[in-house]
C-alpha cells in the first residue's frame, strides 16, 4: 500500500435529493460570466446543492460581502437534515461523457503531507504551475473551519499503459452502480462505480513508470491547484489527523478524451497597440504564444490599474476580447507527453499553463466528504 493514497470515506446525496440540480462545475470556471452562475443558482432554487457549499470565484470577485459563514451554515444543516446517504469508504470509479468523449477517473484519498506547493517542490503529488499565493486564503477561510469538502481537484497520473484506471471502467458492471444521471447546463453525463478491487489500485499505482525515475512523481494537480494549496495551508497551520487529508479524482494523462486546452488571457484597461508594442519590443509572440513566453512577459510588463483573467474557449475570448477597454491573447496548447518531464527536479509551469477542456468539461462536484473534527 503506498503510504499517501487512501480510499475515501464519501457522502454521496440521500435518494430523493434531485442530482441534476445537486452537481455544479468547479468554482473557478466562469469567472467573467456572472450569468452562468445566476442561471445555475435559478435552477437550483431552494433543492439541496453543490452550489451553495462552495464559492464560485465570480462572486467572489465581484462582491464586497464574505459569503464563507453561509457556506459553512450550508454544509452543518445537510449533515444534519439528511440530505446525504450513510458514508461510503472505498474508492469510486468515474466516467463523465462531454463533446470530447468519455473520461474515467478515480475517486482517492491523499496525504497532503505528501503534497507541497512551496517553489521547488520534489513532494511524490506536485503542482503544476506556480501557486497564486493571494488566491489562496479565500479558500482556506471557507475550508479551515468546514465540516465537509467537495472536490473539484484533478491529479494526474502518468499512466501510458492505461494500467490503474482504465482495468477498473471495463469491470464496471462487477460493481455497484452509485450514480448516473445528465448534468446541468450542458456539463455532459455523470455515472459512478463502488470499486471493490483496491489491491488492484495499490499494484497498478506502485508500476506507474512515473515512480521508477530518478525524481519520481505519483500525481501531478491537474485542476483545483489553489483549491489543493488551500488544503494544504490548512494542513500547515494546524497538522492533525483532521486536515491531512483531502479527496481528489485521478484522471489518466492519457486518457484520449482529456484534452489540453490552452488558457487565454483578457486584460482590462490597457490598448491593443501598446499591448502589441510591448511585446514586439521584449520579442514575444502574442497571437498562438507559448504561455512560458507570454506569462512571464505580463508579469513584468501589465501597468497599474489593468487586469488580467483566465479565459477557457476561443469563443469566450472573442466575445470578451470584443467589448471596449479589453483586449485579448489566444494561446496555443501544450502537448501531454511534456508535462511530467516539465516538474522534474522542482519545476513548475506558468500560472493557468493549460485547461483540460472547455469549462464545461470541468469536474462538477458530486462526492463529499465529512471533515472529522
């Protein structure tokens, strides 16, 4: 067994609570479409959801209030109301089907005194891109006192024999169906499996060939890297056995419906012609740049007063990119296969490096898990 993966203790919802309105995308998708979450929170209503036990960023963003003390008021009153079936403990094998096909994943335990977001990093779970240190206290404010999480974290494991995740998927009719049920505002499908084979997951996880080099490497934080870093300050500012741990899905590198999407950049309150000017002049290329050139380059270079968003989808870009006072930079994406070799020896990609498909394509969350106090 190794000794920083675990199968999870799930909450799953009680029979009768409404699933399509149960499950939202991860709270940082959307960002600059405040209409998405206000359609998401007209179709929930009064139902129990997802939706009001996490923070969408857009809100966070964009109001003056701390919506943490009702996040966490939600979270006591479905513990305590019945809004969740009896826990769960084993691992959980996924299969969400978007417009890019269908991705299976597993549902683990990690010790996050096995992961560390610190520059350097050599932890066996690493980020892979630098860690906003700002965004990270939001976040911890919501978690450090939170009876339950809810993940949309995705780690990756580098997995080219399609040896961990893919044997279990094909044995899913040996297992008890959890859930399956079509996903809000055209976020695909959601079905789940109750695994009984861990020794299956501990043997296919020792063979990754991503352990057997020099610097090895067990997973590597595919999205939620913030919300991870949060998990892992609370671990730092108060090590026990309550805030070591946190649920994730692992998601195959390989899987050939993960598609690696670049993440594009809006700013705010800066003209195209001095955005181009300054580029040329450092020689970087804006339109289809690599995002090593291009992040660093904004870094240095964005003035006072301008801001700079996440934008995943050409289509979201342009239509941003096109109001007066925005401009916008499309990426180009980067290939799966230089990822890993990428954190060798401590390092990180840039900030947003990429996206693993469109924003609906996201992890919705579904699983919880009751923090022990």
């Amino acid at each position: 067994m190794l000794d920083c993966v675990y199968p999870p203790k799930a909450l799953l919802p009680a029979p009768g609570v409404e699933l399509a309105k149960w499950a939202v995308v991860a709270c940082d998708q959307f960002t600059s479409q405040i209409e998405y979450w206000q359609a998401a929170d007209r179709l929930v209503g009064d139902a129990p959801s997802t939706l009001r036990i996490v923070y969408p960023e857009a809100y966070l963003l964009r109001e003056n209030r701390d919506r943490t003390p009702e996040i966490q008021a939600a979270m006591r009153l479905y513990l305590r109301s019945g809004v969740f079936a009896a826990p769960r403990e084993g691992f959980i094998v996924t299969e969400r089907t978007t417009k890019s096909g269908s991705r299976v994943g597993l549902m683990v335990l990690i010790d996050l005194s096995q992961y560390d977001f610190a520059p350097g990093s050599r932890s066996l779970i690493r980020p892979t891109e630098g860690t906003v240190l700002e965004r990270v206290p939001p976040r911890v404010r919501v978690r450090e006192a939170a009876p339950l999480e809810s993940p949309h974290v995705m780690v990756l494991a580098d997995d080219p024999g399609r040896t961990l995740i893919e044997p279990l998927y094909a044995r899913r009719k040996e297992f008890e169906q959890l859930y399956d049920f079509e996903l809000m505002l055209g976020g695909g499908h959601l079905r789940g499996w109750a695994v009984e084979d861990e020794a299956h997951v501990y043997a296919a996880l020792k063979g990754l060939p991503s352990l057997k080099a020099e610097d090895p490497i067990l997973f590597a934080v595919g999205d939620g890297n913030h919300s991870l870093a949060a998990a892992r300050q609370c671990y730092l500012d108060a090590p026990s056995e309550r805030t070591r741990y946190a649920m994730v899905e692992v998601v195959n590198l390989y899987d050939p419906s993960l598609v690696f999407e670049p993440i594009h950049r809006l700013i705010e309150g800066v003209k195209k012609e001095a955005l181009q000017a300054a580029a040329a002049g450092r020689g970087v290329e804006l339109e289809g740049g690599d995002v090593r050139a291009v992040q660093p380059f904004l870094d240095e270079w964005l003035p006072e007063g301008a801001t700079l968003d996440y934008i995943h989808g050409e289509d979201a870009l342009c239509a941003l990119a096109g109001r007066e006072g925005f401009c916008g930079i499309r990426l180009r994406p980067m290939k799966k296969e230089t990822l890993f070799p990428s954190l060798r020896g401590g390092q990180v990609l840039p900030r947003k490096a990429f996206s693993m498909g469109d924003a609906e394509e996201k992890r919705y969350y579904m699983e919880c898990r009751a923090i022990e106090g």
